[in-house]
C-alpha cells in the first residue's frame, strides 16, 4: 500500500507555535530540532559581532543571526544561524523573511 504525501507549505510552517525549537522545511518535510546550546550559542554571538564589526567597516552587506527564516521556495525554508546578504542582493531582504537567493 502507498502512502500520500503531503508537503508542508511556508504558509503551514507559521501556523507551528513559537516554542523555542528550529523548525525548518525541505522538500515539505518538516524537521526540528531543539534550540542551541551555551557553547554554540557563544561561538555563533562571537562569529556575528566579528563578521558585524567588518561589514559595518566595509559596507559589504549585512549580517543576520536566527531566527531568520531564509524562504527558498514554498516548500524549502531554512533558518541558518548566521545569514550574510551582500549589498548588490539587499532585495531578498524584507520585513519578515529572507527570499530566497537572487539569480543572476
């Protein structure tokens, strides 16, 4: 017997509750796991204010840190611990997401 598959959207992926943990889609399928712990925590804060300290020296682009959730299609949404969006891409920024990556 087959079973249906159902993808999950991005749409569906706000709907989860806001409990801490890192829920992510790929391919529609949903995968969470719990939030990080002190030692990466503190790598991830260093990583960010020195990568933060150079862009705002060279105007590059922007630094962000999770939860950012990084929309690169309906059904593939990630949330990467640091997100670096270079200035000739500032587009895929908006209020709520990172769209995605530019083609070019």
């Amino acid at each position: 017997m087959s079973r249906l598959s159902t993808k999950l959207t991005y749409e569906e992926l706000l709907l989860f509750p806001g409990d801490g943990k890192r829920h992510e889609l790929i391919d529609g399928d949903h995968f969470m796991t719990p939030s990080p712990n002190t030692k990466h925590q503190r790598v991830t804060g260093r990583l960010h204010h020195a990568l933060a300290s150079f862009l705002d020296r060279h105007s590059l682009g922007e630094i962000f840190i999770a939860p950012y959730d990084v929309v690169m299609s309906p059904h593939d949404v990630c949330e990467p611990d640091l997100i670096f969006v270079s200035t000739d891409q500032a587009s895929i920024v908006t209020d709520i997401n990172i769209q995605g990556v530019q083609s070019y």
